[in-house]
C-alpha cells in the first residue's frame, strides 16, 4: 500500500509542476500579470518620479504628493484624473487599458509623465 501512495503522490508531482509551468507561460503570452503589483511615483521638486513607469494590466499607480505644494497627475486624454493633492496626500489608479498615457500637473503643465501599460 506504501508503494502505491508514493507513486501516487510522485506521479502528481510530475503532472503539477509541467502544469504550473504551462498555466504560467499561457499567462505570460496572454500579457496576463499573476498578481497586480502597485507601482509608486512621487511627487517631489516639481517632478514626477519616475517620470516614465511600464506596469501591467490591473496594476495600480499610487501618486504621492511629497511637495510643499498641490499637485495632480491628470491624463491627457481624459483617461484619469487626481484632483489636487496636497502635500502628504496620495492617490491611486487602477491601470486597466493598455497603451501610452501621458499625464500632467495641472497646476503645473511643465511637469508630465508616461505611464506604459501592457
């Protein structure tokens, strides 16, 4: 009866990890992410930082303001908008479509940045 469970359980561990491995590569040729990540940019000296981020489908973008002034980060087609955030507060996006969106302060239109979704 020992025989049998071990083989049992070895043939599992066979079967299991070639699937994983499939069911993961599927994922990535799907462009799927296994788990949305969140991704930081702060606001600090007028920038935005990293002033370009690529990040998945479903990954969230959290802006923190970490200047001494209002600032937003608002799309430039309309996409999202932070409203103002003051200085210690921040905002988050759920980055759903895929493509380039390029963002601004609108308080302060010299300031912008790229977001990258795949």
């Amino acid at each position: 009866m020992a025989d049998r469970a071990d083989r049992r359980r070895i043939s599992r561990r066979r079967l299991t990890t070639p699937l994983a491995a499939l069911i993961a590569a599927v994922a990535i040729e799907l462009g799927c992410s296994p788990r949305p990540k969140t991704r930081e940019v702060i606001i600090r000296s007028f920038a935005f930082s990293p002033a370009t981020d690529t990040l998945q489908a479903g990954d969230t973008v959290r802006w923190s303001n970490r200047d001494v002034v209002p600032h937003t980060a608002t799309s430039r087609t309309g996409g999202f908008d932070s409203g103002a955030l003051e200085s210690g507060q921040d905002w988050r996006y759920v980055a759903r479509d895929r493509g380039t969106f390029e963002y601004e302060c609108t308080l302060h239109p010299t300031m912008r940045g790229t977001l990258v979704v795949r």
